[in-house]
C-alpha cells in the first residue's frame, strides 16, 4: 500500500452487503427473496443482512479488511 500512496494512488476497499454471491448460494437462510420469489437476478444472489448470523459473517469480514492499509471505504448496498 505504501508504495500506492507514493504513486499518488488512494487506496479505497469496497464491499457489498446485499449482492454476496458465495454467502447466499451457501446458506439458503441468509438469502432475500423477492415479492416475485427470486432470489437472484442473472449472477448477483441476494444476501439478507438483517440475518444475525449473515450479519456477523458481515462484521468479521469486514474487521479483516479494516486491517490493511486503506484510507477508505465503500460500503455498498447495506
């Protein structure tokens, strides 16, 4: 990362909550299901945050990359 921010290159982690694809095809109970009934659309999958244990996965996923150097963060889709 050092040598990033010597070139002048802001490091910024980006993460998304709803569109996990490996969480919602491996725990169907951490999954959103639409009024229609889909729960995916093309390849994005729907992951429920509002799952406690879908949440926790979430906090130490994102715990392991607040370790790396990075000057921000973009959360996407919460």
């Amino acid at each position: 990362m050092k040598l990033l921010s010597q070139e002048g290159i802001v490091t910024v982690a980006y993460y998304t909550v709803v569109y996990y694809n490996h969480s919602a095809k491996t725990y169907p109970d951490w999954r959103i299901e639409d009024f229609n009934g889909l729960q995916h659309i093309g390849r994005y999958w729907f992951s429920y945050p509002n799952s406690r244990p879908y949440w926790e996965f979430v906090k130490k996923q994102l715990a392991e990359i607040l370790a790396y150097d990075i000057v921000g963060f973009f959360i996407d889709y919460v």
